[in-house]
C-alpha cells in the first residue's frame, strides 16, 4: 500500500507539470479569483446589450479574448485542483498514522485498566508492600505503585490529546474534500460556458467568411488611418520639443526636435518617472487592455500586421482619464469627430491619453497624479468606452505595461 501511495502522488506531481512548478495552492488561489474576475470584467465591458449594430469582427475579436481568459482560468482550476489532491493524499495518509496509534494506545490503556481491576482491592495492594522482604523493598514497590497510577493517568490524558488531534485533521480533510467538489463543480461550469462561446466564435468566423474581402478592406483603411494619426502625433511632438528648447537654450545653439534639453527641474522630475517604473497607476479607475503595445498578427486574418502605439484599454461608459504623473499638459489635439488627445509632458517623458471628449484640463495646466483629464469618448453604435494610452520618452514609444502597475 505505502509503494502504491508513493506511486500516486509522483504521477499526480507529473500532472501539474511545468506550469504550476514553485506554486502554491495560495498563489493558484489568488491566480484563479484574478481570472474569475477578469471575466466578469469582460462580460460587463465587453459583452453589453446595449450594442446599436453588431459588428461580427470586432465580438469576434472579444469571444477571443473571453475564451483565452476562460483557458487560463480552467488549467488554474485544474492545477489547484490537483494539489488539493495531494493534500488530501497527504492528509489521508497521516489520519490513518494517529489512527493506528490511537487504537494502539486505547488498546494499552484497556490492557492497563484489566490488569489494574484484577488487583484492585486495597488490600491486595496493601498486602504487596506488607510483603517486602525489607523497608528498602517496600519503599521501591511503593514508588512502583506511585508510578503505575502516574502512567495510567498520563495514558489517559495522551488518549484525549490523540482524539482531539484525530478530530482536528479529520474536520480539515472533511474541508478539503469539500474544497476539492467545489472545484470541480466550478470546472465543470466553466468548461460548459467554454462551449458556447466555441459556438458564438465559430458563427462569427462563418460570418467574416462571407464577406472576408470586405473586411480585409475595412481593416487595411483602419490601419492607413491609424498610420496618419501616429504621424500627425509625432510631427506635433518633434515642434513641441523644438519649441520648448528654444526657450532654454541660446539663440545661435542649435536645438533638436528628437530630444528635450532638460532643466534641472525637468531633469528631477524625470529621474523621479523612471523611479516609479511599474508601479505608476493605470489611466483609468477600472478596465480591460484589447489591444496591447506594439506591432501584433491580425487575430483573424493570417499575413495582416496591426500596429499599436499604446495600449486600448476599454472601461466603463462615463469614466475619465487620469494622469498617471505630475507633469504639463503640453498639447491637445483634435481628431475626427471631435475626439481629443491629451498630451502631458513629464521632462522628456510625455504620456498620450487620446479618444476623450469634455476636457477638465487645456494646454499649459499643471496636472498631478490621479487628476481627471477628461470624460473618455464612448462609441454610439459599440457602445465601448475605449482609452488609447501611449507613453514616450521623447519621441520614442515605449510600452506602457511596463510602467504602470501590474493587473
């Protein structure tokens, strides 16, 4: 049986594999109420019935999303699950260890009380030490006596003590079990939502399939797009920089448009950015990145590269943008359809903050962490509330996930 055992719990540590390596159930814990949560930020961002036209590639692009999460969420079941078991196994294993010793140690106890009712009587015993050859004898048999009730007690009390603990590993275990059934029920429940949204996604693809050049076409206008906003952006930054070094340096010295000549002032408030790398905090109260920093394949559609300058975190309809640091706002920009971008300079770190509407803030503020920008734009027809954040050091982009904090 021990061989058994030992064989049982090798295989289950093969099956929790590489990934869960150095976990405890703790961290899966926390790991797997992260995901829990995360879907339910996507079901309510994401997900709403207040769309006024669908838009079959973009809930395609968001199922996506829900699905990825909701594999995350089943393996991290999965991997908390099995080491629940070996827990379990563990605990299991030594219930029965205090289990045998305890019936060892009642067993003794009966054999003790037997042998002591047999010889109970007073004067049996009265008689064992009357009959000692000498004092020294009955002085030693006297302290026997002494000794075999001091033992008798102290069996007694050890009996409790085993109880107490046999209980005490018993009710964890019987929690654990407990534990473990919840687990799988939770599994099972995930694995069934994990179907329908298999189904959606497949009906979406069905419907991009009848129109795919279409939408080909739809996405290759949004990049061009895309393209002549990130340009207008950056010519407006490399002005910015030349305007602002010509009022800190000598008229006949050459200024750059690619890089800030800093103040001291500027150049502390700089070091004191780059100090709080990971951990500034995000731009909005609440939200969920849909597209990450950096060029990336097209979800959909193989051989399409789509490019992002920032991060597009989609939040609630109503939320504002927040600056992130202490710093100037050195530009807004207006685009199509009146939608803002916020430009706010931290010495030569600059953070965009773009698709806002109803400004709390105008060029030349001094703006401190947390403050509000403005309200973020939510789409009519979407009905998505979606932020883009860009942050550069000069007019190089840098990846903002990087410097705010961890969710």
């Amino acid at each position: 049986m021990k061989i058994k055992s030992v064989y049982f719990l090798f295989f289950l540590f093969l099956l929790i594999g590489f990934s869960c390596f150095g976990q405890t159930r703790k961290q899966l814990e926390e790991q797997r109420k992260k995901y829990q949560a995360e879907i339910v930020q996507l079901n309510k961002l994401l997900f709403n019935e207040q769309k006024k036209e669908q838009n079959a590639m973009d809930d395609l692009k968001d199922i996506k999303q829900k699905i990825e999460v909701r594999n995350k969420l089943i393996a991290t079941i999965q991997q908390e699950s099995l080491l629940l078991s070996i827990e379990i196994t563990e605990k299991q294993r030594e219930l029965n260890r205090l289990n045998k010793k305890l019936n060892d140690l009642k067993a003794d106890y009966a054999d003790m009380i037997y042998k002591s009712y047999r010889s109970k009587s007073q004067q049996s015993r009265l008689m064992f030490i009357l009959s000692s050859q000498n004092f020294y004898q009955a002085y030693k048999r006297l302290e026997y006596m002494k000794q075999y009730t001091s033992f008798r007690k102290k069996q007694g009390e050890e009996i409790i003590v085993q109880s107490t603990e046999v209980k005490k590993l018993f009710d964890a275990l019987s929690i654990q079990k407990q534990e473990k059934e919840t687990l799988l029920a939770s599994e099972e429940a995930e694995k069934k939502e994990m179907e329908l949204d298999k189904i959606k996604q497949e009906n979406y693809l069905a419907i991009i399939k009848k129109k795919e050049s279409q939408y080909k076409r739809d996405i290759q206008k949004r990049i061009n797009d895309e393209k002549l906003i990130v340009a207008k952006i950056d010519k407006l930054i490399k002005e910015e920089i030349e305007r602002a070094n010509r009022k800190i340096v000598k008229k006949d010295v050459k200024t750059t448009k690619d890089e800030f000549f800093l103040t001291p002032e500027a150049k502390a408030l700089a070091n004191e950015f780059i100090s709080n790398k990971g951990r500034l905090p995000w731009p909005v109260k609440e939200g969920i990145v849909v597209r990450k920093f950096g060029d990336q394949p097209h979800p959909t559609f193989p051989g399409i590269t789509i490019s992002s300058p920032g991060l597009h975190i989609v939040t609630s309809n109503g939320s504002y943008a927040n600056a992130i640091f202490n710093g100037e706002v050195m530009n807004v920009l207006v685009g199509t359809g009146g939608v803002k971008n916020v430009l706010i300079r931290h010495g030569n770190f600059i953070t965009s903050y773009n698709n806002l509407e109803n400004l709390l803030v105008k060029k030349g503020d001094k703006v401190v962490t947390g403050q509000r920008i403005g309200q973020i734009f939510t789409d009519r027809l979407s009905n998505k509330t979606t932020l883009i954040f860009v942050v550069f050091k000069n007019t190089t982009r840098l990846n903002p996930s990087e410097w705010i904090l961890p969710r």
